[in-house]
C-alpha cells in the first residue's frame, strides 16, 4: 500500500503537499485522543473510577475543537487549492472521518456517565463481562482503522468492516441476555438498564470505525462501499482497480 500513500505526496507545489499532509496528522492526532476516551470510559465503568470518568467527559471539549479546527482547514484546501482526483477524495474522506471520531467520543462520554451513575447508585449484578468482551473488540477496531488510515490499507479497513458484523451479533445476543435477566428479576432494572445504555454506545463506536474505514477504502480506490453489505464489497474490491497518479490535476 506505500505505492498508494506516496500518491498523496507527489506535487508540484511542495506547500500543498505539506498542508495535505498535515491534515493527515491532525486526523490521526484527533483519533489518538478519542480512542484514549474510549479506553479510559471503560477502565471508568469496569473500575467504578469516578475521577477516570469525569476527565473522558471533559477530553470531549478538545476533541469538539480538533473536529473545528480540521474541518476549517479542509475548507480552506478546497477554497484555495481545487484539490481534484485522489486529493479530492482524501479531503471528503477525512471531512466524513472527522464527523465519526468525534460521534465516538460522544459515545464514550456517555460510558463515563454511566459509569458515574454506575458508581453513585451500586454495580449492576450483570453485564460486566459483555462489556468487557464488546469493550475489547471496539477498541481494537477503533486502533485497527487508525492504523489502515495512516498506512492506506485497504486490507485492514476490510478486516474492521468484517469485524462489525461481529459486534453487531454479540451486542444483539448480549441485549436478549440482559433484557431476560431484568424480566426475571426487576430489582436491578436501573443498573442493568445503565449496561445496556453502555453497550448500545460500545455498538455505536463500532460502526463509527466501520464508516471510517469505508471511507478509507473510498479515498484509495474510489469506490463508494457505504450501505453494502461484505460480500458486495469484498467483489467491489476484487475488481476495482486503484486509481493512478495519472488522474491527478496538479495544482
């Protein structure tokens, strides 16, 4: 995938490749601190750290301003450079990119709240070792698609793609677990209706990492895989061909 990368950096205009480059940095720098969110969220909920808690709620306030702060360069890139072909693709993917990762923090601030909930009111009798488990997994998934992000792996983003339907299947099978259990005994409803709050928000951060990895997959080859299903995308992929330097307008 180098060969796709270097595509991004060849340029008449050594400033523009400087600029696309550091949108590039400051996206993976966005990306760094949300999935720090997320890891400290769920160390917040498994540890019933109220301090852990508070400080991923107010992480979200640089977050908010990274999203601001990149968006206004994207705007100032296509205002003044015109970017066309695979530049222009990276600027929409990173645009549509920075919307997800800062929906995931949300969705990690909202962990942390229940976590603080979580902390006042007891531990729920249930549920820990389903977030535990989904926790793990949307981790990984978050720090996979950073990684195929910084390397334009079109390889990788698939494999978090197929890791979301995975997910989606454990969060459904852990919602009946927990909704049982409730029926069964209605004391704890508050709590473990808390845990369900949590893994609807882990679920969520899955499919924000499946978005920007289909817009990775957008910016390398062109191809726009949104609301397909894996099967399609993995025939999509076989046969497209990536796009060549030669479809760039220099500018």
């Amino acid at each position: 995938m180098q060969t796709q990368q270097n595509d991004f950096k060849h340029h008449i205009s050594q400033r523009y490749n400087e600029e696309l480059e550091e949108v590039r940095t400051r996206f993976l720098s966005m990306g760094g601190l949300v999935e720090l969110q997320v890891e400290d969220a769920l160390h917040a909920l498994l540890d019933l750290d109220s301090v852990k808690a508070v400080a991923v709620q107010e992480k979200d306030i640089l977050v908010n301003q990274k999203e601001i702060e990149i968006d206004a360069e994207l705007v100032r890139i296509l205002a003044l450079r015109q970017p066309a072909a695979s530049d222009l693709r990276m600027v929409m993917a990173v645009s549509k990119s920075i919307t997800d990762l800062e929906r995931i923090g949300d969705e990690a601030v909202k962990v942390g709240r229940m976590a603080e909930d979580l902390t006042r009111e007891g531990e729920s009798p249930r549920g820990y070792m389903e977030v535990r488990h989904i926790g793990a997994q949307v981790r990984l998934m978050l720090r996979d698609a950073l990684d195929a992000f910084a390397r334009l792996d079109i390889e990788q983003a698939l494999t978090v793609i197929q890791a979301d339907a995975d997910i989606d299947l454990e969060y459904q099978s852990a919602m009946r677990t927990l909704m049982t259990y409730m029926m069964e005994d209605p004391r704890y409803m508050t709590r473990v209706l808390n845990v369900l709050w949590v893994l609807r928000a882990l679920e969520r951060i899955g499919d924000h990492a499946r978005n920007i990895c289909e817009q990775i997959i957008y910016m390398v080859n062109g191809a726009d895989i949104r609301h397909t299903n894996i099967a399609h995308i993995e025939y999509s992929l076989l046969k497209q061909r990536p796009s060549s330097q030669s479809d760039r307008k220099e500018t």
